[in-house]
C-alpha cells in the first residue's frame, strides 16, 4: 500500500468510485481509493439503478446528462461491458394542472441544455405504457432516455478504469483516524498502516458521519429505509415485444421499472422509518433492513390502482435498505466547510442515476477550484450552523413522503421549522406575517390580510400578488420596515485589511472611514465569486478600526472559507462573523429619513449622511450601525442591531414611523423592486460560469489597478471576447413570472437562459433577467421565451426600468 499519495478518496460506492475516476481524467493519476470492505457493499449494491435525465436545475440536468454519456460509453466498452438498459424511456405522472405547468417549465429549461423532454397527456401516458389506468391522470412527463444500470458492475468499470490510468484502489482497508497537518495535508490512519495525502475525499454513504467525526465535523446527512419489491413473471411484460418505459407517481407515492419479465416496484410511503440515528453496526455490510411490507400497504393499494396487472403478480423478492438524505434532498458535493484540503460527495439519494455527474463536477473542483457549472445546488456550505443530523432526519421524512412532488415557487414545507429566528420572529407573526425561508431563517415574506390566507401554490402569480403590490406602493410614496435576518455580516480588523480586500475584489474597494462600497470577488478562472458591502467603519468605543463585509445570508461559510483560503502568512487581519450576532431592519421610501431622524439623535439630512455612508448611532436606546444603501431603488437605510436589542430598536421605528405611514413589507416586494432596478441575486444571477463583463458588472472591474484573484484569467477572456451577455427583458405575459432556467428562443435554437423573474409593480412589467448569445443582446430586440410550453414574445429592454439614473435612492 502506498504511503504517500495525492488525494484520498474514503469509500468505495459509486460516489467514490466515480470521484477516483473522474480524478484521473482531470490529469490526477497519483490517487488513491480506499474502502472498508468490498467496493459497493454500502447503498449502491441494492440500489434500484434508475438513470433519469430529469432535475429541476440546470446543474442537476447536466451532470445527469453526464452520468448518461457515460454509462452509454462503458456499456459499449468491448473489453468489459456492463449491463445499462439505456433509453427505455420514463415518464412522471401528474393528476393536477399545477403539476402539470411545472413539467412545461422543466422542460424548457431542459432544452437549454440540449435536453428533450415531452410534456404528454393521459392517453399517450397509457399509449407508452400500457399497463397503466388513466383513472384520476391528467398527463405526465416523458424522458426518453430514462433507464437502469447495474449498480456493481458500473461500480467496478470505473474502479477498472481508474487504475488502468494509474490510481489504486485498496479494498478491505477501514479507515480509523483523520490527522490534519499545518500544512493543511493530511494522514489517512487505516487498519494496515498510514497514507500521507494533499486531500481528502469523504465518500462514504451512509457512514459518513463516522468518518465525519475524524475530522471534527458533522455532515446532515441521514439514512431512511427504503422497501422495493422484485414481481415473478408479468405475462404482460413477456409479450409487449419491448421494454417497459419506468413510471414515477407522486400521486401514489411509487416508482417501477422492468427486472427481467417483471417489475421493480419501490415505495416512498408516509409512514416511513429512518435508519441508524443511534450508531450503525460495523458489521453491516452488503445488508438490509428486515423486511415490513406492512409499512407499504397505503402505497401498493394506490400502486394496484394505476397498474392492475400487479394484484395478478407475485412477489418474488423484497428489498429494504438505507438510502441517505440531506436537509433539501440535493447531494452535498464540494468542500467541506471549514477544512482546508477536505471535500465531500455524501447524501446521493439518488446516487447511481447521477454518481458519475456528481464525480465528475467534484474532480473538476478538486483539480480546477471549479467546475464547468455553477455548483452551489450541491454545494455543502449551502447550509450553515443549523444544518444538524436531527434536523436533517425531520426534512429527510418529508422529502421521502414527497419524493416525487417537486416543490413549487413559495412553497416552504413545515418540517424542521422554525430552525432559526430572532426576537422579532414572533413580534411579526403576531402582525400577521408569512415567512419564507432564507438558509433556515424565518424572514418575513409578505403581511397576510387574516391569519388563514393561503395562496394557491403553483407557478403563476398567485392570491399575494396585490398584497405585494399594495406593500411597494406604501415604499413608494412613505415608508416601508421589514426585517432581513441572517445576512452575512464579516467584521474584518488589522491594519493590512484595506490591502487585503484590495486584493480580493476585482475593482475599487474604499478605504474611507464612514463609506461604503460595493463590490465582486473573481475565482481564479476570471469568473464571479462573490459579491459583497464593504463599509469602513472608525475606530469607536464599540471597537477598533475596523471594515464590515455584508454578503448574502446563504453565503456566510463560502465566503469566510474564500476569505481565509487567501489570507497570507505576513498579512495582520483578522475577520470574524457577526452572522448570527446583528440583525438588520430595513426603512425603505422618502419618508424614511424623516423617521430615521425622529427616533435617532444625528444630523441624518443628505448632506449629512448621504447616499453609501455609514454611522454607528443609537436608535431610541438601542445601539446601532445605519447604511445608507438600497435594494429597492427608494430612499433607504440598513439598520443593523445586536439581536438583544434588536426588539428595542423595532419599537423605536414603529413609533417613529406612526406619523408618516410606515407600513410592513416583506421578500416578496424586495424581490419585485430589485428587479425594477437592474440589481442582482447572488446564485441566480451571479454565477461562478459567468465573468463581471458578461454580467453587465463593467464598472465594477479596474483592470488598471494591481494585483486580485483572477485579474490574468480576466484579462484574457475580456480579450477572447463574450460567450453571453446579460439583459433585461419585459415579458409579453401576465399570468405568471419567467422562471429561472428557462430558454430563449430564435427559431429553433436556444439562445439564452432566464436567470430571474418576477413583475414590476412600479413599472406594470413582467420582468426578467437573462444571459443571452452577445449578438442578440440589443436593447429593442425580441425574442421567444418558452413560457411553460407556449412561445411568448420578450423584448429587451434597458436596465433599471424605474430608475436608471438611480435618483430617488439617492434622496
């Protein structure tokens, strides 16, 4: 066994055998896999091996995508062919319109990706597969190149791959400590000596919370038993002269596919069990759960309900093993938060249909810092400090009893709610506030009219939308106040923290005491980071000299780990997170100076305070930082309090706000007006596949000034000029908003991708952003977007419809 090595991968399912694989394609031959027991003897061996083009992202289409060009090649392999039954074709059901409107949607946005799907009716759907009743079915989604693989034999042509490029693979090897260097590399301790590696890779199923605890962290992830039956002979099947398409059913809650001349039938029944909270045996291996067929009952009477010919079936094998879940159903592929050189591919439910995607996208990151797509869907820093295993295992029920029930814009399942809040949770509640879910935080989404409103879900504008209007008007011609909790708020100290942050962003960075700027972080491949506030703030009796870094409330462990990666040796700066710590209460409209300037001691007139300032202050009593800057294009102010007086400074503005209107608002409006104003969404619009030039982020990029991450790799694709360029389009519809992901059309082709949607109520428009081919990208121009299966006209237009020149933010 080596004793040195490069990267480590721990875990020998499809996640780790794909990770070796894909490792040596980037060019990394020097690497080493290292399992327990035999390759496949965790998940994978039982898994269903299901190969389904369907995800509700782009990133989740094109590693599938991935998975699907893969197994083709390796089952065409002449030298070792495995088993994929490729293209039997799929279909999901749907017995609701809303159901129905989200397949028109994924479609569009899989054409963007070279991917076809056909939104079908009820008959076709028994026309394709004719086992199946029409009884309660409005149509479905088919997938023409949905399949099955075997799952050991996949497992192996990777593992066989991998060493024929050079990499090792040491079966019966368990892994019994982790020891991290300061150097940042690492030990791997293991029953038959020690492995210095660079990186370490946990792929370790539903174990890996043990190999988790050897490097001092938890992941949440957690396993649920999952119960499949294998059918005898179906005469049905052995004379149809081909094979039946598989078929998902989120009104009965099973899947199936063809096994030989029967069916594979799995269930996903609401009176489901989860598995190995306590510990897990350490001799289980290649093992299942006992069997409970008494669990499934509800499931298969509905199962016998849209294929008949089941109740003539007999079983002829039963199934029930661990499958692993995470806190939104989505892997968790990337680095590991915290660590440096440690990365992850855990909670693959789905592991076998997308491992070889998943395997791919991580090695690209472990060679590259990056992938070819924006990853953040899976990325494991998506979650922050409330992501536990307990939490994890209620949102892991849920997502079971709703497998195959896509969740719809504004739905927020009440499972493991509410994870994080502040003292004015409660407070706004009480004032009759609906809440939407930011990285766990309950934020205010909009104020209902009676505690038992509740809006259609679906994807058109739904019963809120005149209440939104209603809250913009309010901000409009007074003055608005709502809480935006969990905002990334960094407190960065030292005396090299301006040429530190100088550094980091790709343009100016302020070093002005009580200003304020904004600005984007690149990786090194020139692409967007991050984007973040950067205040500079005097030294006080509340602290030293001293910069704080605002960013998006998901983004609190990415950007400290990007901040940190970077920090030199010989650089003083220290940063630390005031996250959970301050909470910021937004004033938003003309009036709000007015009722800054009742409740605040200070001169809060322009000239005093204007726009892109910052001052610390006390609001009433309550101690404060106030920010002159604006998310809705109004006059505005980023009140930001200690959580303990946070409820202090809250009354403060109520009652200051009394005589001039002041109303709450919430996301939902915030949402509208940034779009009416040309500003962007981190992980919607500012995406790690996109530079600052095809962003329309210009003037946030000096390539005259010294050094920053990513100025060279910038410079050359500013010279190779655009691959897209990003717009703003006015949508020719009224009933629903453009959702992210769907395509633009010229003619046949796809020339661009929405990026984010919503109506102006300011401006009575259905807006929308998107990147689009660079010679499209004319103001004026129309083109066709593929609105939920009909082409609509969408024109582009200027940026900033409300307010281009920016003057009423200004005051």
């Amino acid at each position: 066994m080596k004793s040195r090595t490069k990267v480590v991968v721990i875990g020998g399912g499809i996640a780790g055998c794909s990770t070796l694989y894909h490792l040596t394609r980037e060019g990394w031959t020097d690497v080493v896999l290292v399992e327990r027991n035999e390759l496949t003897s965790g998940t994978t061996w039982h898994s269903a091996a299901q190969v389904t083009n369907f995800g509700m992202t782009q990133t989740m289409v094109g590693l599938k995508t991935h998975s699907i060009n893969l197994y083709k090649e390796l089952a065409a392999d002449p030298e070792f062919p495995i088993n994929y039954h490729h293209a039997d074709g799929g279909i999901r059901l749907a017995n609701t319109e809303a159901q129905m409107q989200g397949y028109r949607h994924f479609a569009s946005m899989a054409r963007g990706m070279d991917v076809h799907f056909e939104v079908i009716d009820a008959a076709e759907c028994a026309r394709r597969h004719p086992l199946i009743s029409t009884d309660n079915l409005l149509g479905g989604l088919w997938d023409p190149l949905d399949g099955d693989i075997d799952p050991a034999q996949l497992c192996q042509a990777l593992a066989r791959r991998a060493r024929n490029a050079g990499a090792e693979v040491y079966r019966n090897t368990p892994v019994t400590a982790l020891t991290q260097h300061k150097d940042d590399t690492w030990t791997v301790h293991t029953e038959h000596g020690d492995i210095d590696c660079d990186i370490v890779v946990n792929a370790c199923g539903y174990r890996v919370n043990e190999v988790g605890a050897m490097m001092g962290v938890h992941h949440p992830v957690a396993s649920m038993e999952h119960q499949y039956f294998l059918t005898e002979e179906i005469p049905a099947i052995k004379n149809a002269g081909h094979r039946m398409p598989l078929l998902r059913c989120p009104i009965s809650d099973y899947y199936c596919r063809q096994e030989k001349n029967g069916l594979l039938l799995g269930f996903y029944e609401q009176g489901c069990k989860t598995w190995g909270m306590d510990g897990i045996d350490p001799n289980f291996v290649n093992a299942l759960c006992p069997d409970d067929l008494d669990r499934v009952t509800d499931v298969l009477e509905g199962a016998f309900a849209r294929m008949p010919a089941l109740m003539e079936a007999g079983i002829h094998t039963v199934v029930n093993g661990p499958i692993t879940y995470t806190i939104d159903g989505a892997p968790l592929v990337g680095p590991i938060p915290g660590k440096r050189n440690a990365f992850c591919i855990i909670g693959l439910r789905a592991g076998l249909g997308e491992g070889g995607g998943h395997g791919w996208l991580l090695a690209q990151q472990i060679v590259h810092g990056e992938a070819c797509y924006d990853t953040w869907v899976i990325d494991p820093r998506r979650f922050t400090g409330h992501a536990n295993v307990e939490l994890t295992s209620l949102k892991a029920i849920e997502d079971y009893q709703n497998e195959f029930r896509f969740h719809f814009p504004h739905e927020h399942r009440p499972a493991g709610r509410p994870a994080k809040t502040t003292p004015l949770t409660p407070v706004l509640a009480a004032a009759g506030a609906e809440f939407t879910v930011v990285n766990g935080w309950e934020r205010v989404d909009y104020i209902k009219p009676s505690p038992d409103f509740h809006p259609t879900l679906g994807f058109d504008f739904d019963e809120a939308f005149d209440i939104v209007a209603a809250e913009i008007d309010n901000i409009r011609t007074n003055v608005g106040l709502t809480e935006v909790n969990g905002f990334n708020r960094f407190e960065i100290t030292g005396p090299d923290r301006h040429s530190f942050l100088d550094r980091m962003f790709c343009g100016a960075v302020t070093r002005r005491d009580g200003r304020v700027g904004l600005g984007y972080m690149l990786n090194h491949h020139g692409m967007l980071k991050a984007e973040a506030t950067v205040a500079n703030l005097p030294a006080s009796d509340r602290g030293p000299a001293r910069v704080w870094y605002g960013s998006a409330a998901a983004s609190e462990y990415h950007d400290m780990d990007w901040l940190k990666l970077h920090l030199r040796a010989d650089e003083d700066v220290q940063i630390r997170s005031l996250t959970n710590d301050q909470t910021i209460l937004v004033l938003a409209g003309p009036k709000a100076r007015a009722v800054l300037s009742a409740c605040s001691r200070g001169d809060w007139s322009r000239e005093a305070f204007p726009w892109l300032s910052v001052r610390e202050c006390f609001i009433g009593f309550a101690p404060a930082t106030v920010l002159g800057v604006s998310f809705s294009g109004e006059l505005a102010y980023e009140i930001h309090v200690p959580n303990a007086s946070l409820y202090a400074a809250y009354l403060a503005l109520r009652k200051a706000g009394e005589e001039h209107g002041l109303k709450l608002f919430g996301a939902r409006a915030v949402e509208s007006m940034r779009m009416e104003m040309g500003f962007l969404h981190w992980k919607a619009d500012i995406l790690t596949e996109f530079t600052p030039y095809e962003t329309g982020l210009d003037r946030f990029v000096k390539l005259e000034k010294g050094e920053f991450i990513g100025k060279d790799a910038l410079r050359k694709q500013h010279d190779s000029g655009l691959r897209k360029k990003f717009v703003t389009l006015k949508v020719d519809a009224t009933r629903a908003p453009a959702r992210g992901g769907a395509s633009l059309m010229q003619g046949d082709k796809v020339v661009g991708t929405i990026s984010s949607g919503d109506w102006g109520h300011r401006v009575g428009m259905n807006l929308a952003y998107a990147f689009v081919e660079p010679d499209l990208a004319e103001v004026g121009r129309t083109l066709k977007l593929d609105f939920f299966g009909e082409l609509v006209d969408a024109q582009i237009i200027a940026p900033a419809p409300y307010d281009p020149d920016f003057k009423r933010m200004r005051g």
